[in-house]
C-alpha cells in the first residue's frame, strides 16, 4: 500500500544534529495524575459508587498471572 509505505519512509526520517536515540518523552517528562486521565477514572468510579453500581476493580498484574480466572 502506498501510503503504508510513505508513513514508514517518513518516520524513518532524522533531524539533523540529534542524537541517535532519543529518550521516550515520558523518561523525560513524566506524565502527570491528570494527563494520564486518571482523575476522569476516579470520578466515574466515584459517580458510579454513589449510584449504587459499584464497578469491578481488576488488578492487572493478577490479571496477568490468571486470564482465565477473570
């Protein structure tokens, strides 16, 4: 496909004078509590309990240790 192939030619492109590797924005600037969109998850959460419809918190390392128990 011809725009697949011009979106990989142009994200192999390099700005002159920068290192080869660069750190994840994310290394350098940490996102915050906000930007992460966690404040919205807290609120719905909130709301949600407040209605009388507690939702499911599911830990994702257990997830991760048993799939198929969810």
């Amino acid at each position: 496909m011809l725009i697949h192939f011009e979106v990989q030619r142009i994200s192999k492109q390099r700005v002159l004078g920068l290192p080869k590797d660069l750190p994840s924005f994310d290394k350098v600037v940490p996102p915050s509590f906000f930007e992460l969109g966690l404040a919205e998850l807290v609120s719905i959460y909130n709301e949600l309990c407040e209605n009388g419809k507690r939702p499911p918190v599911i830990d994702a390392s257990e997830l991760q240790k048993d799939p198929n128990g969810f």
